[in-house]
C-alpha cells in the first residue's frame, strides 16, 4: 500500500504547519500518475496520522488528471487513467504530463470544544 509512504510524507507536511496545534481535516491533491485508491488512502492516513497532531482527521483527496497527447493521431485531454489508449484512435503511443503532484493544499485546524 504506497499510499502510506505518500501519508507519511503528508503528516510531515501537516506538522510542520500546525505548529503543535490539533488538525481537524486535511486537503490533499494528488496526480493520477500516483494511481491513489481512495478508501486506501483513508485508511492509510488514520494509521499514520494515530498519536499526531491529525489523529483522527477526516482527509479531503482532490485528483488531478494527467494530460495525454496521441503521438499516433495527435488527440489532447485530460485522464484519470494514465495506462490507458489514446480515445480517439486506439494507439498506445501517448506522451503524458503532469498527473505527479503531491501537495498539502490546506489544513482545518480542530476547534476547542
């Protein structure tokens, strides 16, 4: 399950920018390159983030897509599934860029009850 190691890299991020203060809820975004599984990553989090400052924070997952362009046809767009065929004419043959972001967008920090 890589998406511990993407959570650990996170949680470092979070940390650092609570300052020690409790974090009630995480925004991540991350390229499809990743091929992040949502429950997987959820569940990976809560492990991570069990005795930190985001112990028990919900966490907010935005994919990004990765652009694809057809070296066959020339097709250009937007894909969830970097592995898959070119749309428009079947071809394997696609140049990809971006999709490899991994980025702490915000945080929401826990408010005192």
């Amino acid at each position: 399950m890589h998406e511990y190691g993407l959570c650990e890299s996170i949680l470092e991020a979070v940390e650092r920018r609570a300052s020690g203060r409790r974090v009630a809820r995480v925004r991540v975004r991350v390229g499809a390159l990743h091929r992040v599984v949502p429950p997987a990553m959820d569940q990976a989090f809560a492990l991570a983030a069990e005795g930190t400052v985001a112990d028990g924070a919900a966490v907010d997952l935005v994919t990004v897509p990765v652009r694809v362009s057809c070296l066959a046809c020339g097709h250009a767009g937007d894909s969830d599934d970097p592995l898959s065929l070119c749309p428009a004419c079947g071809a394997a043959e696609l140049e990809l860029a971006g999709g490899d972001e991994l980025v702490l967008e915000s945080i929401q920090l826990a408010t005192s009850a």
